[in-house]
C-alpha cells in the first residue's frame, strides 16, 4: 500500500490507535464482568477483545509492511535480525516519548487541576515507561553483541577444524594498546572494546578496560570485571 499520501497514514495511525484501545478497554470490562460473577459477558468482551486485536495488527502492518513475517524460513539470519532490530527500534521510540515528553506533560497538566491521584498515576507511569525503554535498549545493545560472540565462536571453531585437517594452529596475540585492546569474558564471550565502549552502562565510548570501574559487570550475563582476559586476534599473515 503506498502510504505516500499523509492523510491515509494518519487515518491508519488513528485506526490502530482506536482499536488498540478498544481492545484494552474490552480486556477491563471482562474483568469487571468476570469479578461481578457474570462469566458469558466476560467471555463476550474477551472474544471482541481478541477481534479488535486482529484489527489492529491488520492496520498495523500497512504501516509497518517491513515487519510483516509470512515465510520465517525464507528468511536470512541477517534479515531475521533486521526485522527484530526494527521492532526494538519502534519501542525505545514509543517508551521515550512517554517518559521524556506524554507522561511529563500530562503531570504537569494534572498539578495543575490539583489531582493529586493523576498526578501520582502519571509520573509512576513515566517511571515505568523509563524503565521499559532502559530494557529494550539493553536488549537492543545485547542483541548486537551477540553478533561478535557468534563470530567469536564461529572462528574458534573455523580454526579448530583447520587443525584437524592438518593445519598449523592460529598465531594470537593481544593488542598492546590500551585505546584499542579488546577484552573478552571467560563466562559468556562477550567481548568489550574500548573504541565502542558500554554507553548504556554508563561508559563512554574511547573508555580503556582499565578505566571502567571495579563495579561494571558484563552486559550480557554479569560477570564481574576481573572475570574478563585480553583478546587475542589472529596475526594477519
């Protein structure tokens, strides 16, 4: 579908918007339904629940035709990962906005009319949409870093092979240079460069190991420092 034009991208936009809420609005009235004993009206709101869901992600997938997964077996390790990428992408953008801008302004508003109620719901909300976004970006950042231990491994076993076959073991030395010297977890493999840094752990890119403090533990299964070697590369021939 050509969403070119602004108005039919905006009315989409609307459309999943109303039936998303429609279906959360539904799920509360089956709750409520459920709670008061009357349990064929519960089951009534659930199914048009359910219904109004199917709706929204038909909607949603004109929006967002990239995400639209009909054969995953068809589908590249590189292109799987892309797709999960954008999916992340989409929700660090929306917790965001709730934290930095919705739930702010909607406080604000609410000090204002002096309901404390509201004002109270929505900055333990802009809490938890800080939240949310701090683990989808730490799944984003994991998610990448676990592209360099698959290629970690993939050499190890690429090298192993070579001797098996007859081959002289690969020459490794570590970088000697603190700026650019790599590091690697003896429990997971993951591998810290310096160049890169740990930004979401609060360590700015152009960090040596040595500089990290004592307390930083491996992203991807918390390791503590001292857990980590210097990583030994391959001398190009």
């Amino acid at each position: 579908m050509d969403l070119s034009n602004s108005n039919t991208a905006k009315n989409l936009s609307e459309a999943f918007a109303g039936e998303s809420m429609a279906n959360r609005k539904y799920l509360f009235f089956a709750d409520v339904a459920r709670k008061l004993g009357m349990s064929e009206l519960a089951k009534l709101f659930r199914e048009t629940a359910n219904q109004e869901t199917e709706h929204a992600f038909a909607h949603f997938r004109l929006i967002h035709p990239e995400l639209v997964v009909e054969d995953p077996e068809s589908l590249s390790e590189s292109e799987k990962k892309a797709i999960a990428s954008r999916c992340l992408e989409l929700a660090i953008e929306g917790e965001t906005y709730e934290y930095t801008t919705m739930y702010p302004e909607f406080a604000k508003a609410a000090s204002e009319d002096r309901d404390n109620d509201a004002v109270a719901e929505f900055q333990s909300q802009e809490e938890e949409s800080r939240q949310h976004a701090t683990n989808f970006r730490k799944a984003a950042h994991n998610f990448g870093l676990l592209t360099h231990i698959e290629n970690h491994h993939a050499n190890q076993y690429t090298e192993a092979l070579q001797v098996l076959d007859g081959g002289e073991p690969v020459t490794k030395v570590a970088d000697s240079n603190p700026t650019t010297q790599k590091w690697i977890c003896r429990q997971c493999s993951m591998i810290y460069d310096p160049v890169v840094g740990d930004p979401d752990s609060g360590i700015a890119p152009g960090t040596p190991f040595a500089d990290i403090p004592d307390d930083w533990c491996c992203p991807i299964c918390g390791a503590t420092k001292n857990k980590f070697e210097p990583y030994k590369e391959s001398i190009a021939a």
